[in-house]
C-alpha cells in the first residue's frame, strides 16, 4: 500500500476523532446547563422606605425578577414617586399599592389613617400613657373617671372603661412601630378610633379623667363592664349606676283585651213571590216564601 495514501488516512482518522470530541463536548456542555429563566423588570426600593416616607426617585431601582410577578406591584415609576408610605418597605423588595398611600395622599401621619378613621390627640404623663409603654402598633383601652351629673355625692369618683382595643397610631411624633417594644416618654399619643369614638375621646378629655390600659395586641375579646366608683372600693358591694338607678321604670304593658266573638251574621229573608190567579172577572194574589210556604 502506498505510504503517501496511508499517511493521509491516518491524518483524516486524527481530524476526525478530534472534532468529534469537540462537538461531543461542546454538546454536553449546552445540555448540563438550565436554561436561563424568563425576567421582567420590576422596581424596587433602593433602601428601607419606613412608615411616613415620601417617595423619590432615588429611592428606586430597576432589577429583573424571575419567576412571577408579586400581586399589586406598581411597574411604573411615575405611579410610585410622590406616594407616602403606609407601611415599611424593605430594601429590595418590590413595591406594591398596599404599601402606598392614595395619590394626592402626601406622607407623614395622616397617610396612615385609613379611610373612615381618626385620628385623635391624648395627652399623657408617665401615668396615663403606661410608664412610656403605649407606643406605636400598641393597643390599649380608655378608661374615665369623673362625678357624673346627677349622681349622688356620697359614691364619690365614677370610673369607667369607654373605648376598647384601640390602636396607637403614633406616641409623640414617632410613628415608628419598635419592634423591640422599649417605653419612650411623650407627651402625647395619637389614637386610631372612628369618628363615633373620637366624639367621647375628645369629651372624656375636656371633662374628665383619662388613664390608657395596655392590653395584648392579640387579645380582641370585648370585655363587658358596670365600672366601679369609690364607695364601691370601700363596701365591697356591687356597683350599680345611679343614673341608671334614678330613672323610671317603663310603664307595663296593658294586657291585651280578648277580642269579641264574632257576631253570627243575620241573613235577611228573601221578598216573598207573589202570584196573581184570574178566576173570571176576580183577581187574586197568593205570596210563597223562600220555603214553598204560601203565606197571607
């Protein structure tokens, strides 16, 4: 066999084995990677937005999320800037409506309040605001003590518990839910209530004594209570309203009259029929009632 011919077989056979190889492994290298997930661009927070945050642009970033979108996330950075924050959000978290005051809203306190609340200002002192404790996310309940008009003199001061498991919208100018719970004295806390319990709020605090309790944010259960008043402290009997005590009692209900027996209904009698007889030149009528009976 010529050597020239062997040679360049050999050669081929070399080539050949060697660009196998190369497909072979440029072909499992394709396959043993994933492949690359679908991304949308979605924006998040460049830093943490807490509660009160007036958006800006800044504070925003553009990132590629895989996988689905969260429900309510705003895509559009003209709908995000400008917005207050009503709930914190976390540096590169996406940015959702729920955590976003309305438009026109503005930040600060009053983007916090939801629609159809209140939000009204208690004075308190280390006392009444629970050595500091009433901070803001706590809930507490309103207790007012005071003479009530009308009451005698001799019980003394009425106390009662008015509102129950109202939240602490603010303590002082903090908002800021601490998550540790540490007290911090202010002067004054803003309550979150309905305009209904903003009324007493706001006339308890003109004309009598207000005294916030803490009570466990997840304890819901409204307590039914008389309230007590000083000569109770002291007798150990029950307290009983006087107001309650002094007003009279409703009038009771007159029984009802029987009712008459139905009058049995009197049928009038039919007209009689009258029937004339012709005997020549008599004429005569004879009547019959409604039985065939003629009569007179």
């Amino acid at each position: 066999m010529n050597k020239r011919f062997v040679s360049v077989l050999v050669f081929a056979l070399v080539v050949s084995g060697v660009a196998s190889y190369l497909v072979y492994r440029l072909t499992a290298t394709r396959l043993s990677q994933p492949a690359k997930p679908a991304t949308t661009l979605v924006l998040v927070a460049a830093r943490n937005l807490p509660v009160g945050t007036l958006i800006r642009d800044p504070d925003l970033r553009q990132v590629e999320w895989a996988g689905p979108i969260p429900p309510n996330a705003v895509l559009k950075r003209e709908d995000i800037v400008g917005r207050g924050v009503v709930s914190t959000i976390y540096q590169d978290e996406p940015i959702l409506e729920s955590r976003l005051a309305p438009k026109g809203a503005g930040a600060g306190l009053a983007a916090t309040i939801p629609p159809g609340m209140r939000a009204v200002a208690v004075r308190v002192n280390e006392v009444v605001g629970v050595g500091g404790f009433v901070v803001p996310g706590m809930r507490v309940d309103v207790i007012v003590s005071g003479s009530p008009p009308g009451a005698p003199s001799n019980l003394g001061t009425l106390a009662r518990t008015v509102l129950q498991n109202i939240e602490v919208l603010s303590a002082g100018q903090n908002i800021q839910k601490d998550a540790e719970g540490k007290p911090v004295s202010v002067p004054v806390v803003n309550l979150l209530v309905t305009p209904e319990q903003a009324e007493i709020l706001t006339l308890a605090g003109n004309e009598a004594r207000i005294q916030l309790v803490l009570r466990n944010p997840l304890d819901t259960e409204i307590a039914k209570t008389k309230g007590t008043a000083v000569a109770n402290l002291f007798s150990g009997q029950p307290f009983v309203n006087p107001i309650q005590a002094q007003q009279p009692a409703p009038a009771p209900r007159a029984a009802p009259r029987p009712k008459a027996p139905p009058k049995e209904e009197v049928k009038a009698e039919p007209p009689p029929v009258v029937v004339e007889v012709l005997h020549g030149a008599k004429r005569a009528e004879t009547k019959f009632g409604a039985t065939g009976e003629a009569k007179p």
